[in-house]
C-alpha cells in the first residue's frame, strides 16, 4: 500500500500540523461524511482523498453504539506515526431525513476525532473531551444546520431557499472552526505548562513541538511573558521561529556546514546585555523524536554581545539537530533551536 503520508499526496499537509480535528456525522444515504476538517479551509478537497481518509473511515469509533462506547473515555487508533482519538455523541436535528423510517427529530450521529503525532500522544486524551464537550454544549441544535449545508451544496438548482441553507450553515461552520482553534492553542499552551517537564513522554513532546518550529524554552520560565501565546500554530505562513529568536536572550548568529570535516560549526551571541554565569550546551540529534546528546559544554561566564562558536560532529544519516543552552542551577532550558542539515545543503 503507498504510504498515507507520501511527498506527492495532498496529506502530506498533515504531518506540518500539531493537530488535525475531524467533524463527521453518518449520513442515511452516504455513510461517513466530513463535515469539517480544521485547520484545512480547504478540507473538502481532502475528505474525497482515499489515502488520506482511510484511518478515519476504518476507526473502530464507527463500529461501536453510543451504549458501547459511553463507558469508555474514547477510542484509539493507530496508523503510521499517528494517534486518532475518537469520540461519538446523539446531537440535536430538525432536517428532513433521507431514509425512510427516520423522522425529522431523529437525532444527528456525530463523530470527532483528534489526530495527533504518537509523540505527544499524551495530550491527546483530554484535548478529545475538551472539544467533545465544547461542541456539545455550543453547537448543539446546531450541527444539523451544517448537515443540511452539506446537502444542498449537492443540489444541481439551487433555489433561493437552498441558498439561504447554505449561507447559514457555512457561518456555523465558520463559528465551529473558530472554536477549534480557541481550544486547541489554549490547550497546547496550558497542557504542556502543566505536565511534569521531566518526565520521557514530556521531554519527547517538547523535542516534537521544537521540530515544528515553536520555542519551548520560556514553558518553565515563570518570569517571561509567554511568547507562546502569540504562536497561531496553525497558520504556516506564519514565522513565528525568527520572532521569537529576535526576543530571545541567545541568538544563533550563524550555522555553518563543513562538508569536509563533517562538522557543524554554531555562533550564538549573548543578547542578554548582562554577563551570563553556569549554562550548560547540549547539542542532540534526532531520530523518531526521541533525542540523543553529542556534544555537551559548559560555559563558566559569557559576556554580554560575546559571540561564541560551538562545534559538533554530524552523525551519518541524520539531518536534524536540536541545539539547548540550560541553565545549571535549574536544568531550564533557555534556548532551543532545531537546526535541519537539508536546508542548510540548499
């Protein structure tokens, strides 16, 4: 089977998000049917993808009554690096049912589910009942608006009345995507302020985050505005890594590749404009997320605008590194950087 996530399908879009959230209901006449996938505004080009739908269409959620599954906290499954946590819920309707035997009250079958790397997989369980239960209580008597949205979108006329289905349940839709958002940046910020920094799983989430492109070092910080919160993570336009190094009291001024040394030589300078005493620097390179050191260094004093040149061995085969200053006294991490040796090829 070709790999769901292959350079050259549209899915590849998945693996440059922290989170993707699936909003489905079961259709009378065609089954399992996306309603909305966040954050892809473009995400009914992607539910028509096999590849990229197919741990979803085959997730035991579907499988399960709401009797079944009401005593279990959700239900899991697995596929390819990834976690999809699911949930399903009776929700409110009003629209004309399309089988025969169902009545206009009967209610809506909805499914959300969370898709997140296996390697933050821990926050995973409560950010699947945090939406679950938000949408329950906001978007009620509403979801079936946007069923009917999707429906008349099918229709080859498209009558005054249709047209009128369709613009309300796309600015439901629009609510519903807003919400998402709200919840999964408050949660990420506050899960991982909250989980035990020195825990494998936590250290492994945090390695995963700083591949992506966010500053993690401020996390256990107490006395630093949380630049975090200004990170929209989903908006890949974004370039939130430079604005956070611009602020940061350590910046990498330059890295350099030496191909015939095979080594990867690292200027940081001290932007603190105050001396700097007991950092420790660790650089690691990554394989599956999981971190392993190659050079550690300690640094007694650095003076303020002193620029300091660290040098590590490349590992054969392994094109991402994290680059750490650490505070001794503490074991806080003050800078992290991933550092990828393709683009520094290009």
């Amino acid at each position: 089977m070709a790999d769901l996530f292959n350079s050259k399908s549209p899915e590849k879009a998945l693996k440059e998000e922290i989170c993707v959230v699936y909003i489905l209901y079961f259709d009378e006449a065609k089954g399992h049917v996306p309603l909305l996938i966040f954050p892809f505004e473009e995400g009914y080009k992607l539910k028509d993808d096999k590849r990229f739908m197919r741990p979803i269409k085959y997730h035991p959620v579907w499988f399960l009554s709401i009797e079944e599954q009401e005593p279990l906290d959700h239900i899991d499954l697995e596929f390819k690096g990834y976690t999809f946590f699911g949930k399903k819920f009776l929700t409110k309707s009003k629209r004309k049912k399309r089988r025969a035997g169902l009545k206009e009250e009967s209610p809506e079958i909805i499914v959300v589910i969370a898709s997140v790397s296996n390697d933050i997989a821990i926050f995973g369980d409560e950010l699947i009942h945090l939406i679950t239960d938000e949408i329950k209580e906001k978007f009620d008597d509403k979801l079936f608006k946007i069923i009917e949205c999707e429906i008349a979108k099918n229709e080859i006329i498209k009558t005054p009345e249709i047209k009128k289905i369709i613009e309300e349940g796309m600015k439901i839709k629009e609510d519903l995507n807003k919400l998402i958002r709200k919840i999964t940046d408050n949660y990420f910020l506050n899960a991982i302020k909250q989980k035990d920094l020195h825990s494998m799983n936590q250290q492994k989430a945090l390695s995963y985050l700083a591949l992506k492109g966010i500053d993690v070092s401020s996390i256990s910080d107490k006395k630093k505005p949380d630049y975090f919160l200004n990170i929209k993570l989903f908006d890949p336009s974004i370039k939130s890594a430079n604005e956070l190094a611009l602020k940061a009291p350590f910046i990498i001024t330059s890295v350099t590749l030496i191909e015939d040394s095979q080594e990867l030589e690292i200027t940081v300078q001290n932007n603190t404009g105050k001396e700097i005493k007991d950092v420790i620097i660790n650089i690691t390179h990554l394989k599956e997320f999981f971190e392993k050191e190659i050079m550690e260094q300690d640094i007694d004093l650095w003076f303020p605008e002193e620029e300091l040149l660290f040098i590590s061995p490349i590992i054969p085969n392994i094109n991402e590194y994290l680059f750490f200053i650490t505070k001794k006294e503490n074991k806080e991490k003050i800078l992290s950087k991933k550092i990828d040796l393709k683009s520094l090829k290009n």
